[in-house]
C-alpha cells in the first residue's frame, strides 16, 4: 500500500464520503430536498418549474471491462457520469440528480481527489447535484443511477421510428474506436493524431441540449455507445422497421478521414464509446433540424432512411450501400453488421 492508499477502515467510508462526494449545501437545486446523508434522498415532484414525467438510468463500469486498469480518474470521474447523461440526452430529458455506488480495493486520497473532480466538474455542467450512494471495498467499479425530467408522451423512444423517416448523427463518429485501437496497438497513429482525438475517448460529451431540442421533432433516438450499426439496430427492432445506411456518407473527424478506407468503415460503423445520437425524423423536420444544428453549433448529418423490413428472412434489418448506392457485397455487410456484446468473448 502507498502513503495515500488507505484501507476503508482507516479513513471511514463516512469521512470518505462526506471529504470527496458531499458539496456543501447550496440552494441552486431547490427541487432537491434532501441530499447526501440520509436514508434517503428526496426529491420534488411537485416544484413548479419541474413538472414532467422521471426518467431514470443506470451504468455501470467495471476496471478492466469498460476502461483500462489504471484510467486516469478525472477522465474516468467526467467518462461514468457521462455516459449516463448520455443516455438522458438519448431520451430528450433534462438532467435532475444522480447517485454513485463505487466499490474500490483501497482508499487513495489522491485518486479520489481527481475522480471526484472529473465527475463533479461535469455535473456542475449540467446542474445535476450527487445526491446519494453507495461505498464499499472491493473491484473498482462504478455504477451510477441517474434521474431526469421529461413528458413521457414527447420522450425520444426507441421504439418510434417511422417508415421513410431519415436517420441522422450528431457531430463525427469513430474517433474513440481509433484511439482504442492505438492503445490496443491494432493500429498505430502518430502523435499529433493521437492529441487531436484522445479526447472523444476520454472526455465523450453527451449530447444533452441536442436530446432537448430534439422533443417534438424526432421520433427515435438512441446513444452511440456500443456501435452505430449495433444501436441501431436497438431501434429498428423495437419500430419493427429497416434501414438503409449510406456507409460512406458517416461523418468522421479529418483525423480518421485520413485513414485507410476500410479502418474509417470499420471504426464509423461499429465503433463504440462515441456517445453521440443517432435519431429518426419525418423529412418534414429536415430544415428544423438544419437549424437546431446552426443553433448549437454541432454537425448534424443524415446517413440514412428508414424502410420497411426486409421481405427475405435471411436478411438484416439494416442494408448497407457504398458512395455509388450499390449494396455492399454480402460478406463484407456481414462483417460490419456484427454487433458489440458484452456477454461474448473478446476477440
Ligand atoms: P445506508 O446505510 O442507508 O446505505 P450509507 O451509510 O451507505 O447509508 O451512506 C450514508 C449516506 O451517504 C447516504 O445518504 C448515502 O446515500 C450517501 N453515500 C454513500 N456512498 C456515497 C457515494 N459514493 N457518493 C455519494 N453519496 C454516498
Ligand atoms: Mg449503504
């Protein structure tokens, strides 16, 4: 153990708590009644600017499984609250609050330092205060339990998506998978590559705004954290539709342009961790969307259209066409249409 590793006896789990999670009572969440230090948290329902309906997620991430053992842990604190605003963004809901269950095999002060600021710092961002959770000993771990706000009749459902609608992404896709892939050393980039896209692996942005202007205007969404052509497959299978994706069409960041053809496909379409939205809307809301898009200043950029299932059995919900519109040879469709599973064993 080193001078700053601590068991949970030494420094106990309330000091623990009450030194790196608990902020100071302020009033700027006056619809959180009740934060860290109870039985409970309470929140209000009733607070006249926080009607709608709760929406709620969970994440987990375990060392070894969602990131590398020994992650720099402000990129990891901002990266587990993240990926759960995330998920909020993917619903069109406003964030509220959120509570943090960490298992940890020791206690490290400055570890817990910088992880407490990566993770406050982005919940600052989005006024979403941690409320409550759980400590214990053992496999760091982290699994966070988010809450949000929205009317459950406008929320962004997977489930809605409509024949003919047009399928758009936010911002560029592959950047996170190219960088894992130089960790990996499946691939090597240089330098100045590396500096220009670490960031979209280790410090995603969820698309929280974009979910919110997005109510009443898309008819599905989801978040991009397994691959695009996985998640949305989530989609397609709940609406009981297909789609056709222009593969070449996927917006990259110049970085992965740069890259071999096949690397820039394998990393746009199957690549996770970009936490960017993949959503569905009629091609009546394309000049709305266009301005959302100018509004916040983030590319949107239609890949694709939704169409009606495939009549032959053996084919995939999704179709996939290169830059000519011809449909890509079977074999290689097959290859990319393989999706993330965390119950499969690593290749
Ligand atoms: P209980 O015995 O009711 O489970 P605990 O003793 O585990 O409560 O926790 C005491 C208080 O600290 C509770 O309000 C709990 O929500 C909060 N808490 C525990 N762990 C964390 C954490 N990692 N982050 C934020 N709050 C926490
Ligand atoms: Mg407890």
């Amino acid at each position: 153990m080193n001078k700053q590793g601590l068991n949970l006896n030494t420094l106990g789990e309330f000091d623990l708590i009450e030194r790196f999670f608990k902020r100071a009572a302020n009033n700027a969440y006056p619809h959180i009644l009740l934060g860290i230090g109870d039985d409970c948290a309470l929140i209000s329902c009733s607070a006249k600017d926080q009607v709608g309906d709760l929406a709620v997620s969970t994440d987990m991430l375990i060392e070894g499984r969602h990131f590398l053992p020994g992650a720099g842990p402000f990129s990891l604190g901002h990266k587990c609250l993240a990926v759960n605003l995330s998920d909020l963004a993917a619903m069109g809901a406003t964030p509220v609050a959120f509570t943090l269950a960490i298992a940890m095999p020791e206690v490290n002060t400055k570890w817990l330092d910088e992880f407490s600021a990566g993770l406050l710092a982005l919940a600052d961002e989005h006024h979403c205060p941690l409320i409550g959770g759980d400590t214990t000993a053992g496999p760091l771990t982290i699994s966070i339990t988010i809450f949000g706000r929205v009317d459950a009749t406008k929320s962004l459902k997977r489930s809605n998506a409509k024949l003919g609608d047009d399928i758009w992404i936010s911002n560029t896709l592959g950047d996170a998978r190219l960088v894992l892939g130089n960790i990996r050393q499946e691939w090597a980039l240089d330098p100045t590559e590396i500096a220009l896209v670490a960031p979209r692996m280790h410090a995603p942005v969820p698309r929280v705004t974009l979910g919110q202007k997005l109510l009443g205007v898309a008819n599905a969404a989801i978040d991009i954290s397994d691959g695009l052509l996985g998640d949305l497959s989530h989609i397609l299978k709940m609406s009981e539709v297909g789609a056709e994706i222009y593969i070449d069409q996927i917006p990259c960041s110049s970085t992965l342009g740069n890259q071999s053809l096949e690397l820039k496909r394998l990393c746009t379409l199957m690549g996770g961790d970009d936490y960017e939205l993949c959503f569905t809307a009629s091609t009546t809301e394309r000049e709305k969307i266009q301005s959302i898009s100018k509004t916040l200043g983030l590319t949107l950029t239609k890949v694709g259209k939704i169409i009606p299932v495939p009549t032959e059995v053996s084919c995939n919900l999704i179709t996939l066409l290169d830059e000519d519109g011809q449909i890509l040879p079977t074999e290689l469709s097959k290859q990319y249409l393989q999706s993330f599973d965390h119950f499969k064993t690593p290749n």
